[in-house]
C-alpha cells in the first residue's frame, strides 16, 4: 500500500501529514504533525527572510522529513506559501532546504492554496453540493477566498491579509490599543471590499489553524481535539465573544487561554478579527470549521492524479 508525505511550509505553521492509501481508496492517517516556526517573521516590513525563523524552519523541515521516511513513505510532496513568495531570498531557502533534507519544496500561487484548501474541504466536509459555499484560509502571510456556486466555475482570490502580516503592521502595544484593532478592521475591510464579490454565501467555511484555534478557545479545549474542531459549527457571537477575549487581555494573560498554542498568542486577534469582519461583510450567522487545509488537499490532488 503506498504511504505519502504533505509538507506545507507557511508563513506562521510547518504542517505535515502522512497517509496510507489502501486498495479499496480509503485512507488512513499515520502521522499529523505541526510545529510553528514563525517563517514570515518580519518579511512584510523586510521583505527578506529572518535568519532564526527560516533556522527554525528548516530544522522542522528536516525532523518532519526523517519521520516521514521512517514511516516508509513513497514521496514527499512540499509546497510553500506566503512567506517565500513575498521573500527575495526565498529561492535561497528552497536551496538550502534541498541541500540538508533533498526534500524539493515548490513555491505555489495564493489561487493553487486556495483551490488545495477547497480540495481538501470538499473531500474532508459533508456539505450540500448545490449550497453557495465561501471558503476562508486565514494563514499568517494571506487569506484565501474561494466561491463555490452550482454551475459555476470556482473563483479562488488570495488576499495580503494574514495574522502575522496584519500584526506586525498594526499592532504595537499589549493588548493592542482600540485604535490598533480600529485600523486593522478597516483594513480587512478594505482588502475584502476589493473583492468586488455580489454574491450571498448560504455557508462559510473557516480553513486551518487560525480558524481551528478560535474553536478551539471558544470550546475551551485544554488539549486540542481533531474530532471536536473538524466540523462544528461557530456562531458569529461566539466569534465576536472569543475576539473580545483577545482583545481585551494582555499577551501573558492570553496565553494562559485554553486551546491556544503557545505559538499564536500575539497573531490570534487579527485572524480573529478576519473571521468576524467575513462574517460580518458577507452576512453569515455561523462558520463550519475544517483542521483540513492544504496539506490534505495536496494528498487529494496527487491521488486524482493532478500532482506535479
């Protein structure tokens, strides 16, 4: 039975997860592993990498690589995302990450990450197929946003606005000053205006770690729980509940919040901030929540046969 590897390099998260394939087309999860390495450290202002986050990166890389060839996998398939392709010096890293670990790490667009999460989504979700269906990746370097409509080509828009970009950008004292949390609504307001999107979603779908965090704190979940994030359902005053949370307590009191990881405490209110002003934009009661994000979406993709 074949075993594979997906690698997702992002702007906040290494994500990896091992899967093998059995005979009748079902898969089963060996390994899910993530670590957060914080790559985009300071590319918005910089526009280079941090030398101690792409170490840090590139240490992860190569453990998450070992486990993976020790569970016995065929291929390793590894995309990056936000923050090596605003980083001048990301060819660089890609370079060296070959040079240490020969694992080949491909740069993909923000509308190939979004088409992965809408992949894995439509694999990983029981949703109506005939629903107009928003998907939001909320990642630390962009957003992604992808429209699914019956008899419609799927419409896939990567947005600069991320948890760690819009932080280092706006937000300069703990906790943030509410002319701080002003300024960065209005500019998530801005950037999802400039959709110019008519269109009423009956579902909104939140992808990945900001999503499933928020969840996670609003269900107060000491130990994170795959089976209680994957698919519930939050409600807009959750939402609006959980960011008042983070808004209001300072960064050694955030961190003390059950279910958010260490590693999130100073960029989880601007993806919280994010999450709501789509909700509030788009005129949404409820978000789905999916911990399947792009790394299911590129084991999807190779088993359909579009890998490459």
């Amino acid at each position: 039975m074949a075993r594979l590897a997906a690698l997702d390099v992002g702007t906040n998260t290494v994500l990896m997860l091992v899967v093998e394939l059995h005979p009748n087309g079902t898969l089963h999860k060996l390994a899910d592993l993530s670590r957060i390495a914080r790559l985009g450290r300071g590319v918005d202002r910089t526009g280079r990498l941090d030398p101690d986050s792409a170490a840090m990166t590139l240490a992860t890389i190569a453990e998450f690589a070992t486990r993976a060839r020790e569970l016995g996998v065929d291929r390793i398939i590894a995309v990056a995302t936000a923050a090596l392709r605003d980083a001048a010096d990301g060819a660089s890293f890609i370079q060296q990450v070959r040079d240490a670990t020969g694992v080949e790490l491909r740069i993909i667009s923000g509308e190939a990450e979004a088409r992965l999460s809408y992949l894995a989504v439509a694999k990983g979700l029981d949703l109506q197929t005939q629903s107009r269906i928003l998907l939001i990746d909320i990642g630390g370097g962009s957003t992604e946003f992808i429209r699914s409509e019956p008899d419609r080509d799927l419409q896939a828009v990567s947005l600069q606005i991320g948890s760690v970009r819009l932080t280092e950008r706006f937000f300069h004292n703990d906790p943030p000053s509410a002319e701080e949390v002003a300024a960065l609504r209005a500019a998530v307001d801005k950037a999802i205006d400039s959709l110019n999107w008519k269109f009423r979603p009956e579902v909104l779908v939140g992808i990945a770690g900001t999503a499933t965090t928020i969840c996670a704190v609003a269900l107060r979940l000491a130990d994170y729980d795959s089976n209680l994030v994957h698919g519930h359902r939050l409600t807009r005053t959750e939402v609006g509940r959980t960011l008042n949370l983070f808004a209001t307590l300072p960064y050694a009191e955030r961190r003390k919040l059950p279910g958010l990881a260490e590693g999130r405490v100073d960029v989880i209110l601007a993806g919280a901030v994010i999450l709501d002003r789509v909700m509030e934009r788009f005129g949404l009661a409820e978000v789905v929540i999916s911990d399947q994000g792009v790394r299911w979406g590129l084991i999807w993709q190779e088993l359909e046969g579009h890998g490459g």
